[in-house]
C-alpha cells in the first residue's frame, strides 16, 4: 500500500510508492520506461492494460475493451495510489501519515501511436477534454477523494514513459499544496478587491496586450507576467468561473480549439519541444466561489531545477514572457 | 538589468535574466555549457574569472587572483542578479516587479579540477564551509539583502555546468518562499508547543532510529521523514541554532567530518550520483530566533519533476526513507 506523508515544518505531502520501489543499484540518473517496441496503449491491446473506465467510441461500437475508441481511460498499470483501502490517518510521534488511497487513471488521447495532441484537430481534442470532465465528476462522488489533478507529460526529458499520446489524473485525498496556496492568494485578493485575481489578471492582459499569445471568443492564452519557465502559457475562461466541471460542449470546443492553437504555436517555435501542463479547478464539492478561476498552465521543458531552486522556490527564467508572447504571435 | 517579478496570485517570485536571454532557436531540451576543455576555474586561470572576493591560501602566498589557494570565491560571470543599482520596486497595474540586484558568487571548493566534494578529507571541506560563514557575513552588511541562498549543483543532471568542483551563493533582496514557509510552519509548531520543531525531530528520529544515517558529538544526518527524493538527507545540529553563521572553527570543522561522511555514504550506495545541496539558516541580520533550526538538505537527482509536481506541490518518492536509510548507513 502506497503512503502519504507530510513533512511536518512545510505541511508539504509526499507520496512513498512502495510498489515502485528500487535497490540502490537500479538507480540511474533518469528513470525512463523503455520507448518503441510494444505500446499497451495501442488499440488491439486493450487486455494489456487494466478494463477502461471511460471510452468514446463512434459508431460500430464492438463493446468495451476492444478497438474502435476515439479516447481510452484505464487505471495506470503501475499507481502512485491505489483505489481500494481506507484512509487510516495516524500519527506517529510529531510525524502524520495516511494510507495511499487515490485513483490514478492514463487518458489515452488517440487511437493513433504516433499522432501528438498538437497534431490532433481540435474535434478530437474535444474528447480529451471531455473526458477530464467527466472522469473528474465520477471521481468526486467518492467522499475520500478532495482533489482530482489532471497533468500531461510529453517528451522524456518532461516525464513521460510511454510514446504514444496520453494524460493522466490522480485523485487525492488531500488538497494539494500549490491549489492550497492558489486558493489563499486569490481569496485574499478578493477580500481586499472584491474582485478575482485571475479576471483582473485577464483584463489587465487584454489592455496591456503583449503577453496575450492569441485568443477566441470563450477563451485566452497568455504568458504570465511571472514565469517559471521561458513559453510557460496560461489558458484561461475569459468569463469568470471556479470549476472546469461546468463546461457545456459548446464551451469544451471552443476550448479545444483554443488550446490547438496554443500548443501549435509552442510547437512552431520550438518543434517537438517536451512540455508538462496541468489542470487548475476548484476543489471537490466546493460549489463555485467567487475568487478562484480554473485554467491550464503549460510548461515546457526547457531549463532544469537546480539547489538554487530546490532550495529558495524561486526560479530563474532566461525569457522576458513578453518576448516569449511576441516569439509565439509570430509563429503561424 | 535582471528583474524580480512577483507572482500575483501565489507571491511566488521569479528573476527574468535577460542577460541569460536566447532566441527559440537557441534552446535545447536541456542547455549546458559545454564540460571538458579549458577550465575556468583552474589554478593559473584566475585571469579569467572577476577578480577573487575571498580566498584561503595556505603558505607562500603570491597575492591575490594568483594560484596558491585552497579555496576561491569569485563573482559569477554570468549572474542571475547583479550588485549595483537600487531595487527600485514598482508596481503595474496589479503586478509587482523590482530591479534584479543581489549577489551571485561561485565557492570553488578545490584547486585540483577532478577533487570532488566527496573525495576531499574534513580539513579541506571545512574552508568550503568557512567560505559560505565569512561570505554570508560579509553580504549581511548589505542592508538590500534580505537573505543569501548556498547551495550546490552536482553533475549536470542536477544543474551543474562546470566541471570543476565548486558550490555558489545567491544573496537576494526579498526572502524566498520556501524560507518564509519554513519560518511559518516552525513558528506555528513552536506558538502551540514552545518548543523547536527541529529538536522535536532530532530527537525523535535519535529514539526512534531508524532514519539516522550517521551522527558525531554536534551533527546528525536524517532520511527526513516525508523526503521529496529517494536518498534525500538532512544534516543539522544537535544543539539548537538558528543560524549557521555563528559556527566557531571547532564546529565547522565537526560539520565538515558529519558532511563528509554523508556525501561518502551516499557515493557508496549510488557512485557519482548528481546532486543538489541547500543551506536553509535564518534571514539576514534576524538575531537568532527559538523556532527555527539551520540545517543542509541534500537532494540526490534520482527522479524527475513532471507535470503532477509542478501541478501539485507533491511529490512522488519510490523510495521509503527508512529504506533509504537503512542502505546509507550499511554503505561503508
């Protein structure tokens, strides 16, 4: 069984993951699954990784778990957390821990081994995001659960061990400490302003207009004005909501197309470049506040986390954002 | 002229550093300077680096920015902050930027360009850590600063771009992040229990022993509790102190034996691994305080940092540190 701990200066959790545990010896300076050869994502491979729990097919339907999927979702072979159990938080001495429950689930993007999301027209997107929705939903009828992290890892060099297309989610039942923090900042902000932070920050953006990478009717996408990392995008409703959950199709389309467009220009200054984004939306059965804001942040992979940034949580960005906004305006 | 920039939403501050600045062309999965070849750092090449702002030379000594020293500390070439200037803070529209002033020195730990850290006997070690003492003094008298980051990138896995072996210094006008979350966890620990929350650990982990990896009359190394890495390791005094600068030379040179021992250890499960080090000591001219406790973290570069810890704050150790623990202390 997994764990969780929390440091207990910082209040910061980690996860010990047992299961993927190692002897010194197997240790090396990057740990990759082995790329090419055999995909388990693949369609006809469908009994290789554990039964789905969310598909889209269209049309000729032949059941669950066979071929014929648009978007997959399956349990992650290999979880950081582990479904079944309760959560037996104890002590122990100054030290707090619980069991590892959660749900980690891989969203297999497409059918296509070889097709990146940046490749995929924004109606095929649609799924995916669709499909954030509504695994996020189904998760949060479990009363362990408090939060449901949706990430991408793409490329090696940020994360990923598997080749072909996919996203993954992690429900936790904890908040994580960064939502903690988001969720503090922007509420202090809104009891100061009664505004929201991210609605200013968006409205601010549009006027000043040089960190905006491009935009639609529903939807934007900037560099923010402090970046961890040179191209670090932000995409974001233009109208104020706190939970992605809340997306109509209309609205998920509109979004996909936004975010095509987002990971094309990426893509066209940097080709193939490896990149991480995460989903930030409110928390299970929060209900809509008024002072968060769901977005997208896109990281791309491109300086490494060195003592100065272990150490001080600041980073050191190379690339004024407004210049990274101005490279990826350019780019189509 | 770097720049500081705030975050609005989380207070996370970033250092643009356009000196640094590349075109998209420029940036590869992962840059490096170039290793091997002519080396900067080098008896001989004193030349080439900004002149010496400490150095310890051991007889004979030819002056300063000449060979001869055991240890040299020198302005970075290429500074993420630079020394002159005032902070000039400003605001932008909700946004809040500085000037980039601060201290980037590079501690070069040996004259012999393949002795590293590990390798060196105490006695040398401790004019590397009598370096970081007398430079954080000297930039204590800075009244800009706020705080001076040591730390080291070993191996380029973890950030290194110089061979040679040699620690840096940050010394920055705002507290960073991660400190001003150390001082409030251990505040709070210390407000509801009057007692040092370091001490509470340190004492715990000596009863309970089963994450000591080593320990000498002042200094005891942990597998802390809820370690972000496998192998991570604290090193801290047993007696309290908040801050590393009061350390007298019969302490320092105790610090250097228990470090040394602790980077032997760690070679000696995984040979050569890369790794960061980070001194965390109270702010600039705070005048000692009960709550808070110096200490090294060591952070071995064994796992990468992908979308879910970027996401969260989380992050996933496959390593339980008892484990961890248990191989450091049968290592030698």
């Amino acid at each position: 069984m997994p764990e969780l701990r929390r440091d207990p200066v910082l209040g910061r959790w980690i996860i010990i993951s047992k299961e993927r545990r190692k002897r010194p010896s197997d240790f090396t300076i990057e740990t990759h699954t082995s790329l090419g050869g055999f995909c388990p994502l693949c369609p006809g491979n469908e009994n290789t990784t554990p039964p789905e729990v969310l598909a889209y097919r269209l049309g000729g339907d032949r059941g669950p778990n066979k071929p014929g999927w648009q978007v997959r979702v399956v349990p992650n072979k290999y979880p950081a957390l582990v479904i079944e159990g309760d959560l037996g938080k104890e002590g122990e001495g100054l030290y707090d821990r619980m069991n590892g429950i959660g749900a980690h689930e891989v969203i297999v993007e497409s059918p296509n081994h070889d097709e990146s999301l940046t490749q995929m027209p924004p109606e095929k997107i649609f799924f995916v995001f669709k499909a954030f929705k509504e695994r996020i939903a189904d998760l949060e009828k479990d009363p362990r659960f408090r939060y449901v992290m949706v990430f991408k890892n793409y490329g090696r060099a940020a994360g990923a061990s598997l080749e072909h297309s996919h996203s993954q989610l992690i429900a936790l039942p904890i908040l994580p400490r960064m939502i903690v923090s988001e969720l503090a900042g922007s509420l202090s902000y809104f009891q100061y302003k009664e505004r929201c932070v991210f609605c200013d920050i968006i409205r601010q953006e549009m006027q000043q207009d040089v960190r905006v990478v491009c935009q639609n009717e529903h939807f934007i996408t900037i560099t923010p004005f402090a970046p961890r990392t040179p191209f670090e995008m932000w995409v974001l409703p233009k109208q104020h909501s706190s939970t992605y959950c809340k997306l109509d199709d209309f609205h998920l389309l509109s979004l996909s197309s936004q975010f095509s467009e987002t990971l094309r220009r990426l893509n066209a200054c940097i080709p193939n470049v490896p990149y991480n984004f995460v989903l930030h939306t409110e928390p299970l059965r929060f209900g809509g506040v008024e002072h968060f804001h769901w977005h997208f942040e896109i990281v791309p992979k491109l300086t490494s986390i060195a003592g100065f940034e272990w150490g001080s949580g600041f980073y050191i960005n190379p690339l004024p954002p407004e210049e990274a906004a101005e490279y990826l305006r350019e780019a189509l």
